[in-house]
C-alpha cells in the first residue's frame, strides 16, 4: 500500500460525548484518488453499540423534555460551523472518498441546507386541535420515538448522514450513526461540531463497524428505528431484519435509473446534462443517469454526448471510484456488453492518472447499441458509465424503463410539455424530471425512490421524514364545568 503525506488521526467510536479507540477489530482507510492509507477505522463489536444505546438511553429524557424550538437552536449554530469550516470539511470528504473538491464542496452545501430544513421544523410540525364534540377537544403532538439508530453508506460521507441527523434529533430523538467503514472520517467532524453547536452529551454517538454492527443495530431492543442507505441487497437484508425485530425501519436501496430521449430534445442541454449526470461523483451516485433510452432519430444527440464525454478528464474534473474492487467491477460490464454487441464509443477502462498510479479511475465511458436483456442494462453499475437502448416507439422506451426492479430516478428529454407529462405519468420512479439530468428535489421537498429503491413508507429527508422520525400522541380532553352528556361524553 502506498503512503503519502496526508495522515489522519484514527477514526473512533463517539459515545457519551467522548472518542474512544479501538480495542478489537480495525481497518485501514484508503484514499481512493491514489490508493494511500490515510487512516484506520475500528470494526466494532457489539459490546459498543451496548454502550452507545445505554449512551443514548440516558440522554434521552432530558432531550427529548426541551421544546422543538429550544432543540432546533442546535442546528442553528451546527449550520454557521459547518459554513466557517467548509473548505476543511469539503477537502476531508474529497480525500476519503475521491470524489473532486467541487463535488465535495457541494455536498457540504448540501449538508447545509439539510440543518437549515431542521431549523424550520416548528413550523412545519403542526400539531392539530379541534372540539370534535361538545366541550371534548382532540389535539394531536409529534413525540421523538427514542433511540434510533442511522446506517449510511461509502457515496456521500458528509451528506447522507446528514440526510437523517438533523431531523431526526431535532424532532427530539437520540441517535446512533454507523458510518461507512470506508469513509469514517467526515462522521467524526460532524460529531465534534455538532458538540462544538451545544448538542448534549449522549445524544449524537458514532458506532464504527461493518455488517456485524449493522446486525447488531438490527437487533438491538434499546434502538426503536433503523434507517439505511446503501445497495438494494442490504437494503433488504436491513429491512427485514429491523422489522422482523418490531423495529420501525426505512431502507433506501440502489438504483438504475433512465433517461429517456426524445428525438425534439435540445442537442446542448441534453448531452451537457445527461454526460454530467452519468460522470458526477464518477458516477457513484444513486441519482446517476445509468440507462439512457433514445426514441426516434438521435444520431446527433450521441455524438454530442460523447463530446460532452470526451471534456471529463480523470483527476482533473473526474473523481476516482472508491476501491479496486470497485473499478474492476465496472470495467468487466463494459467489457462484458462489448462482447455480447454493445458499441463503446467512449472508453474509460484502462484510465491512470500521472502521479496518482495507485488511485482507482474509470474515465467516462458512453456505450451504444445496448439491448435491455443486457446486465449493463438491468444492473446497478455504478461508475461513469451511460448504456444507451435504441426504439423508436415512446411507449416502448417506457416499458423498457417500467421493467427496471429499481425505481430512484427517471428523466425525459424533450421540447414538448405534453410528452414530458405522458412520459412523467408513466414512468416508475419516486423522481422524476424534464430536461435534466438529476433530478433530486431540493428543501423542503422530500429524496425517496419507489420499488426496490426504497423499502419502508415514506421518503428520507424533508416533510415526509417527519413521520418517521415522530410518533403521533392523540389527546381528548373534556374541562367543561356543566356536565354535557351525549354519545361521545
Ligand atoms: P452497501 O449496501 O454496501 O453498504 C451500506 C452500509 O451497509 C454500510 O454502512 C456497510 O457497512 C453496511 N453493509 C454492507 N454489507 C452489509 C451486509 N452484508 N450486512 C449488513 N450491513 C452491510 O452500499 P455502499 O456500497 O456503501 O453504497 C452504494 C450503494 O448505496 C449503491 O447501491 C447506491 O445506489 C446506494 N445509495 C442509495 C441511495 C438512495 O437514496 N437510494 C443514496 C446513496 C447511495
């Protein structure tokens, strides 16, 4: 293993407000972008996650006992950190997980706009009221449901956990985040700001690990809620398991999603979108154009593509994908449709980067010709890769895309209102969009897929998490001096 000069202190658990080593099980950290050690990573047993819980258990009343508003001052203060502390957090999330600086400062933004939602939580969080019969009033309250527990995946260190901890804590929950152990690093500064905001003790704790924590949180009976993010595979193994233990749980899978072009579509907008939405963070994210399907005559929107391509340059405005494993993984479908007819009309495998050897880079990769049977076409590839099917029937390019087990997202590309609606209406996918090429809704609207994308009711982020992260009270109180009787007294 190579071994630059970036070092990083080890990565630790964080229970009860304090780092604690690691003294069983440990990995090491790779930078991606030039495969360096950079850290190391303990892989926890389940005696931590028994302290976490105990952790998060006493923390709990009091959290839980402050006013909405009076929690919510938390991320008030958490969101001015985390904008004084950009450029740092923004270079750790770039070094853990080799995605550029630019992508890794846009998930930082992100992440702020995520603990901005948390901050406008009392005003959404509207409890009802009503004298339902004579002098007898309903009244409804959002309660925190206890300690739960959020399982992030490698794509967005910064992001993803922040997809669920503002929310869920400031709605008065007591939380146990297990990272992932590829990307440990940006986990600990969000621990040591959120303590920097004010965040008691106890009520934010880290538990490092692989799938043997995760199958500890799945089972554990202090934690009341799982959510996760990661592959449709764990996402069901996850899934199951919580519920399987009486635990509330939503678990947001993989994706494949389709773009589908028609032939009126803008050349420059669609290729400038849709080869950004295929290459962005190397491809690795779940909202990636992965599948695209062109209708009609679209000869000169390919060739665009591929110029469009052809301007993403590893190392330079291309990230690494996060291991070898990983690269190795997305070149064999390249080569694997190649063999079974596929054209590859830009090729990324074999792609090195001068001065960073050890790093791990597929560059951009554009391959037409490709037919729906093929398990680039039907498969999660995840890396820089745009399978293109060919039809010249609109409702055919739906089917295609209805056939998919996965449903995060789906665009069309077109200059017609009225073929995008038919096309919106049909598709399967919880996100959909017109002429662009991510379509991911932004606060206050909710991220959450349909099919084997997500498992659980509900979306992960904005109004709809409210739900998940609350359980509803129903109140009934009658104060009324003269004694009222009818069928409801
Ligand atoms: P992953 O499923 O391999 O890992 C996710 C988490 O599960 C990690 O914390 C990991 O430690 C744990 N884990 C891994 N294998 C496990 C097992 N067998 N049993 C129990 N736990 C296990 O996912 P990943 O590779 O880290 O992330 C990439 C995947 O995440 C892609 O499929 C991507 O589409 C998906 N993703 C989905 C969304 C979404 O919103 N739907 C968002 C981001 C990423």
């Amino acid at each position: 293993m190579n071994v630059t000069d970036i070092q990083c202190p080890p990565a630790k658990n964080y229970i009860a407000g304090s780092f604690q080593g690691a003294n069983g099980r440990s990995m090491e950290v790779i930078n991606p972008a030039d495969g360096s050690v950079i850290s190391t990573v303990p892989l926890s047993g389940k005696e931590v996650l028994d302290e976490a819980v105990e952790a998060a258990t006493k923390a709990f009343p009091a959290w839980s006992a402050l006013t909405l508003k009076e929690r919510t001052q938390v991320f008030y203060k958490f969101r001015q950190l985390l904008e004084e502390n950009m450029q740092e957090l923004s270079d750790l999330v770039s070094l853990e997980n080799g995605k550029t600086f630019g992508e890794a400062q846009a998930e930082v933004l992100k992440g702020i706009e995520l603990s901005e939602f948390a901050c406008s939580l009392p005003t959404l969080v509207n409890d009802e009221i009503q004298e339902v019969s004579k002098g007898v009033e309903c009244r409804t309250s959002h309660v925190p449901i206890g300690v739960v527990a959020s399982i992030a995946p490698f794509n967005f260190p910064f992001m993803v956990p922040l997809w669920t901890i503002p929310n869920a804590l400031a709605l008065g929950n007591c939380m146990i985040l297990k990272p992932s152990e590829l990307v440990p690093l940006s986990a600990q500064r969000i621990a040591e700001l959120l303590k920097e905001a004010g965040l008691p003790d106890g009520v934010f704790n880290i538990v490092n690990g692989d799938r043997d924590i995760v199958e500890a949180i799945c089972d554990h009976p202090g934690i009341e809620a799982v959510s996760f993010v990661g592959s449709t595979k764990v996402a069901k193994i996850v899934y199951k398991r919580a519920t399987a233990n009486l635990k509330r749980c939503l678990a947001l899978g993989g994706a494949k999603n389709h773009l589908i072009v028609l032939e009126d579509a803008n050349p420059e907008i669609s290729a400038a979108n849709i080869a950004a939405s295929m290459s962005g963070c190397a491809g690795q994210r779940c909202m990636a154009a992965s599948a695209m399907v062109g209708v009609g005559k679209i000869d000169h929107i390919v060739q665009q593509i591929c110029e469009e391509s052809k301007k993403i340059v590893p190392g330079k405005n291309l990230g690494s994908v996060i291991s070898a494993a990983a690269k190795e993984r997305i070149e064999r479908y390249i080569t694997e449709a190649e063999a079974a007819g596929a054209r590859v009309l830009v090729d990324g495998r074999n792609t090195t980067v001068p001065g960073k050897e050890g790093g791990y880079y597929v560059g951009p990769t554009v391959i037409d010709n490709v037919t729906p049977d093929m398990a680039i076409a039907k498969e999660e590839v995840f890396g820089p890769v745009l399978a293109i099917m060919r039809t010249d029937d609109v409702d055919e390019a739906i089917r295609i895309e209805n056939s998919s087990n996965y449903g995060n997202a789906s665009s069309v590309f077109t200059e017609s209102g009225g073929m995008a609606n038919y096309v919106m209406e049909r598709v399967s996918a919880g996100m959909v969009g017109v002429n662009i090429g991510v379509p991911v809704p932004r606060e206050p609207f909710s991220f959450g897929g349909w099919n084997e994308s997500r498992f659980g009711v509900g979306d992960i982020t904005g109004k709809s998490s409210i739900a998940f992260w609350t359980k509803l009270k129903k109140r009934t109180t009658k104060w009324e001096a003269k004694a009222w009787k009818d069928w409801a007294s």
